[in-house]
C-alpha cells in the first residue's frame, strides 16, 4: 500500500488517483467502473468512501484491495441496496450544489406547482402538492455521492417512486422514466426504469424533516441513492415514461447515463 499511500497526499493528482484505484479493481468491476465514467465520485459509491478525504481514501483503497467475486457481484447487482446511516452521521450543513449559485436555483410558488404526468401511463392527471403530500412517506438516511468527488449523508423523505408509479397506472415494462426541471437553463434527466423500480427510489418532499427547501429541490426531488448525485433531478415539474433515451444535462455532457450500481 505504500505506492497508493503517497497518490493521496493532498493536492496530487485527481486522475491519477482514479487510474491507480481503477488498477487495483479487479475485472469485471474495472471495465465497469471505467465505463462508468472513472470519476472520484463513482470511487465513492463503489466502497462507500470519501476520497477527498485522506483517512477515507485509505479505507476505501483498502476496500478496493479486498474486493473479491462475492462483493462484485453485490456491488454491481442493480436491485442491491445502498447503506444506510444514523441519524448522528448526517452531514451539516448539507451542501447545495447545482450548475450555478444558490440565488439563482427555482423559485417555486407552492401553489403554482404541478407535477405533470405523460407517456406510457393509464392516467396523465397532474398532481398538485397537497395531493402528493396526502400518499404514503418514508424517510432514508443514505449517502449522497457527487460526480466530482465529495459526499454527504442526509435524511430523506417521501414516496417511493415505484409506489406512484403503480398508482398511476405506468407501464413498468418501458425503459426509462425521463424528469423534467424548473431551472432557468433546464435540467433533466432519465432513470433507467429498474432504478426506477428500486425500493429506496424516492419522490422527495421533505429533507432532515422539514419541507424540502429551496437549495434542495422544493417542492420535489427524485431521491436515487444507488446513483450519483447528478442523477438526482431537483426542482422536478415532470416524470414522462418512455422507451426514448431522450438524453440529460449532465448525460449530454458525456457523464454516463448508468452512474450508479
Ligand atoms: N434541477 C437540478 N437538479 C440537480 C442539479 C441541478 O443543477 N439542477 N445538480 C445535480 C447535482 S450534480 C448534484 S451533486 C445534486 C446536489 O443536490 P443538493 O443541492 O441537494 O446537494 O443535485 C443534482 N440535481
Ligand atoms: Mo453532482
């Protein structure tokens, strides 16, 4: 480990570290990982480590070293779960992050809002927010991953998507449930309906217990904690399910559409 140990010195190289971490991963979980994108970020969420954070990135090296044919088979099964956390890991103050600053993130009037439904589905009916409040909730403490290599535990809370989308009738057997945002120069994104379909896959109303508030995605984000932060869409104004691959903003960019387990 003495090689690896010095790649962490603060300052060194990002992608040097990606590669000599990619190296340590054994096949298939490298090819994965490198047509993943080989971002810090999906470091993170392949060991569950920061690796901005010196003491973590050992950990999560060392991780890596131990990695055998049982943990890749966990690690890259879509239906597997992503750790949860207590209460007392929550990070504070959880960071904003979005394409610009916070001033200039949506301003949503409550009563304004409505969650438009299209595509394959029995029922196109909009949702307003007291509507979508009234179904059932639940809470997650889960790990938020960013693509550019930082981490955060927080404390989500809403209905799972799967749940909705069986209430509206979705056809489960389309590829992608494809999100629309209110940010001034767009931001969308599609989820691979399996993902979709995963139990911790969350339309988000609440963060820490409180209304979603504006930095975080009021009145609604998606929550996928098995997927990197970009793949979790603020500010949401519409679900379209489709077998189209209609593209996101950062998928457009060249970050993978998969970015997740
Ligand atoms: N509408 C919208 N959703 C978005 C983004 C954005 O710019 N606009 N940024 C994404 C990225 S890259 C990250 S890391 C998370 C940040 O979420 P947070 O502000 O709750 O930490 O939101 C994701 N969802
Ligand atoms: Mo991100």
């Amino acid at each position: 480990m003495g090689r690896l140990r010095s790649l962490l010195i603060p300052g060194v190289d990002k992608n040097l570290l990606v590669r000599d971490a990619a190296k340590l991963l054994p096949d298939p979980a490298r090819r994965r990982f490198i047509a993943g994108g080989a971002s810090l970020g999906a470091l993170t969420l392949l060991t569950g480590c920061d690796v901005l954070d010196s003491d973590s990135a050992d950990a999560m090296l060392a991780r890596i070293s131990k990695f055998n044919d049982a943990v890749q088979a966990w690690l890259f099964n879509p239906d597997a779960l992503a750790p949860t956390y207590p209460e007392s890991m929550i990070t504070k103050p959880f960071p904003f992050n979005a394409y610009y600053d916070l001033d200039d993130a949506p301003e949503i009037e409550a009563a304004d809002w409505k969650l438009e439904v299209s595509g394959l589905v029995d029922n196109k009916k909009s949702w307003t927010l007291p509507e979508l409040y009234a179904l059932p909730q639940v809470s997650q403490v889960t790990r938020h991953i960013c693509v550019e290599g930082w981490s955060a535990i927080g404390s989500w809370t809403g209905t799972p998507l799967r749940d909705f989308l069986k209430l509206i009738g979705a056809d489960t057997r389309a590829k992608y449930v494809w999100f629309q945002c209110a940010d001034k120069d767009g931001y969308n994104s599609p989820l691979d309906m399996r993902s979709a379909l995963h139990p911790q896959t969350q339309m988000t109303f609440k963060f820490a217990d409180e209304i979603l508030p504006r930095a975080y995605g009021f009145p609604m984000k998606i929550r996928v904690p098995t997927k990197l932060g970009f793949k979790n869409p603020k500010y949401v104004t519409s679900m379209e399910v489709t077998n189209e691959y209609k593209g996101g903003y950062w998928e457009d960019q060249g970050y993978n559409s998969f970015s997740g387990s």
